[in-house]
C-alpha cells in the first residue's frame, strides 16, 4: 500500500526530477538568486503586445529550455502538467497550443508547482507516463490587472501585500535517470482561516501551510531532523512569522530550517517588495533555479517543499467571502 | 488536525503580525505633494487672471489643464511613482481623477477600443462619478427646497 495515511502517499518508485529551466522577470533578475537562473527578461513586454501574451511566452520559453537542458524531444514528454494564475489558465494553454504534448490543465492558485509535480510523479510512479514536464508561471502585471489596479494608478500598496513574481519555472519528472527524487507526496486539503483582504495573502494561505506540515509530520513520523531545508511557496514575510507561530502553538518547531521562496526571491529592503513575492512563478522559478541546483550539489540533500496557494477571486470576495488557502508538500531526496 | 486558532482569535494575531503602513510619513507627504499641487493650481488661476481672463474662465482652465498634465504623467509612466510616494497627496486633487481615468484607458486598451478602452476606463473612477453625481443631485434639492 502507498498510501502512509488520509494525506500523504509514498511513492514506490521515487520519480527522478532530471532537470529543471527558469525564466525570469526583470526585477527578479535584480535579486539575492539572479545567478540561479537561466534567463532574465530585459523588460516586462518581452516583444509582445500584451502582459498575457508575455506570461505565455515565457511559459512556453521555459518548456523550451527544460527539452533542451533535459535532452528531451516534445516526442519523449507524455504529458504536460501546467497551470497559471489568470482565468481560464490561458497562460499555460496558449503556451502549451504549439507544442503537441497531451495536457492537463491545473489551477492551484500558487500551489499549482506542488500540484503538477505531485500529479507528474504519481502519474510516472502509477507507470502511466515515462516523462512529465511540470511547468506554472505567474507576471506581475497580468495578476495585477486581473486581481488589482491599473498598473500606472498613482495608489500606495499596502504593507501586507505582496509582489506577483514574473516567471516560470518547469521540471522534467522521469522514472529513467537521475537527480534528486520526489519520494513523499502530502496533498493539502482546504483551510480557510476567515480572512477577507485580498492584500494578505500570506495570512490566508499560513493556516493551510500549517496543516499541510504538520500532517506531513505525522503520516511520514518523521520529524524536522529528517530534512535539510524546509521552504514554502509564497507565504512572504507575515505568512511565515503566522506559520511558524501556529507550529510552535502545537508544539512542532521548524524555524531553523525553515524559509519562503518568496521572502528568497526579492531583497525586502532594496526592492520594496514590501511582504515577499507570490505567485506561481514565485515558488516554480526558485525550485527550479536555486533549490534544485542546491540539490543537485549536494548542498541539500532532504528537501519539504510545500507550494501555498489562496484560492483568491475578486469576485466572490467582493460578495462578502473569505479566501480560502491551500498546500501541498512533497519531499525530494538525493537517495 | 483542528485549526490552532478559531478565525477570531487568528484575526487578533494577523492584526497583530502585519506591520501598518508609516502613517505620520505618508500623511507628511501627502500633505506637501497635495499642496504643491494646489500651489500649481493656483499659479495657474492668477497667471490667467493677471492677463485679464474673467474669474469664470479661469475656473475652467485650472482644472483643464492639471488634468492634462496629469494624463501626460500618467502616460509617461510617471503618475504612478508619485502616487507611491505621495499617496492620498496625488490622489485627492483633480489630477489623482484624471490618473484613475487615464490609467485603466492604458490598461485595457490591449483589449480593443470599444470593449478594452472604452468600457474599462471608469472602472476605477466610475464608483466616483455616481456617488458624486448623485450626492450633488440630492444636496441641490435639498438646496432648492432651503432656499
């Protein structure tokens, strides 16, 4: 039986992640990880008319490099899971349009990383596919329009709020080959701690990254001495300080080991990014550029990688609702 | 497992967490951007004024043209970083309601001219145009029923 309780899974055969591409915005590649990453857009347009056409492109640009870098044809892929931010998931379909590789479009809010590679590796380890490409992408300016303001409206952006990464990051999963291995998938349920404003994310999202740790924990029975590094998607800086203070509340301690991809991604000081980056790229851009080549190096070597969505719609918040969070863990090991 | 906190109690500790914005630095500002803008404001009323222009036509041109100058920063890409620095200083004169006409104008035009541009423009200054108009409407009757 795979299955180690109501959440988690092991897989029986741990699926190799054999390589990994990321593409970045302009502000991203002026941060702490710009080194980690293969390629920084010079501008926010890319030669494109419009923010979405943009996001797609860097979405289906980062497909591109990962065959590349993999040694990969579209012909060995036998299925691409991707997802985006925006309605209808158009970033990735209008990506994914060209590239005659059977799809599945998934929408996780900014878990989606952790909701492709979790499906790509069950998919493999099922013994349904060979090869999976994984991809999600965000851009700060297609998230602004669809959830925000006009980008040139003279506002002050709140303390809370956090910064929409432009970006993508996609790996290849492979039952042939090697690289670090996902081995332990814990999907999240939902969690909705009551909160109503769509300018702190990471305080809706904290109470399912919570959960989401805290299960992992207990249906693996491992604790935080099993892994090297344990980072989450996009809580930022208060959805972090909300996780860890919940943690230690029920008595599970992680703080040393413990970072965000979007607290990583952006130098709070410098870049005025105010709570840390979101986003789908956010958590995909630094797995794939920097916690991977740490993997790869060896400097890791057990890894809980917990992507954490808000299941945020203007429209229904409008109505009075609250913004319901979710994440989903798996573990990668250099086995 | 159960939620660590109910809502209630996690609200408090959200609330608690999150940093406020720098209150007495953005009231600092915008008291001086607004202000600076009301002095152009004003510069402009007694340039025309000195050149004979009758009190009625400069209230016209005044507003005119701080509008234009502020669709010309919004354009340029500029608005928006005073808006930042300046806060509610740039957004209560007239040309913070110029800013959030032309803004969405920018924006939307990716979707065409009729269904982008032209039906996305007020989205932002829309909820203003009908609450204002509709405020003065009632107060002129009351106005006219005092009167």
């Amino acid at each position: 039986m795979k299955r180690l309780g109501t959440q988690t899974i092991k897989l029986e055969n741990p699926v190799s992640i054999i390589d990994t591409a990321s593409i970045v915005g302009k502000k991203e590649g002026e941060g702490p990880l710009a080194s980690y990453f293969d390629y920084i857009l010079e501008d926010e347009y890319w030669g494109e008319k419009s923010f979405e056409k943009t996001e797609s492109k860097i979405l289906y640009e980062t497909i591109n490099k990962v065959l590349q870098k993999s040694k990969k044809t579209s012909s060995d892929i036998n299925y691409i899971l991707a997802g985006d931010l925006l309605n209808q998931c158009i970033s990735s379909a209008y990506a994914i349009r060209d590239t005659n590789i059977p799809f599945l479009g998934l929408y996780g809010a900014c878990s989606t990383m952790v909701e492709s590679l979790s499906l790509g590796a069950i998919l493999i380890d099922g013994g349904f596919a060979n090869n999976v490409i994984a991809v999600t992408s965000s851009h700060f300016c297609t998230a602004e329009r669809q959830f925000r303001f006009p980008l040139e409206l003279g506002s002050q952006r709140p303390q809370t709020s956090q910064w929409t990464v432009t970006g993508s990051g996609a790996s290849v999963l492979s039952n042939d080959g090697s690289g670090p291995k996902i081995t332990t998938i814990t999907t999240g349920k939902i969690i909705d701690m009551g909160i109503k404003d769509a300018n702190n994310m990471g305080a809706a999202m904290a109470g399912a990254a919570t959960d989401t740790i805290f299960t992992h924990f207990n249906e693996t029975c491992r604790n935080i001495d099993y892994y090297d590094l344990i980072v989450t998607g996009d809580l930022g800086h208060i959805g972090s300080n909300l996780t860890n203070n919940m943690l230690n509340k029920i008595g599970v301690n992680i703080e040393q080991k413990f970072t965000d991809c979007g607290i990583l991604i952006f130098d709070k000081e410098k870049q005025d990014t105010h709570a840390g980056g979101s986003g789908c790229g956010c958590c995909a851009s630094v797995f794939s550029g920097y916690l991977y080549k740490k993997l790869k190096e060896r400097e890791i070597n057990k890894l809980l990688l917990i992507a954490t969505g808000a299941l945020m719609s203007t429209t229904i918040v409008q109505q009075g609702e609250s913004i319901p969070g979710i994440a989903h863990a798996i573990s990668i090991e250099n086995l | 497992m159960d939620k660590v906190y109910t809502n209630n109690e996690y609200k408090k500790i959200v609330d608690k967490v999150s940093p406020n914005s720098p209150i007495v630095k953005n009231i600092t500002r915008a008291f001086f951007v607004g202000g600076f803008i009301c002095i152009i404001g004003q510069f402009i009323t007694n340039f025309f004024l000195n050149r004979g222009a009758s009190r009625e036509t400069v209230s016209s041109i005044t507003p005119i043209l701080l509008i234009f100058i502020a669709v010309i920063l919004t354009g340029l890409d500029l608005y928006d970083t005073l808006g930042k620095f300046a806060g509610a200083g740039s957004v209560v004169p007239i040309t913070g309601f110029a800013n959030s006409v032309a803004s969405p104008a920018i924006e939307y035009k990716s979707e065409g001219l009729i269904l982008g541009l032209g039906a996305k423009m007020f989205t932002v200054a829309g909820p203003v145009l009908v609450y204002g108009i509709s405020t003065s409407v009632i107060v002129g009757f009351f106005y006219y029923l005092l009167k």
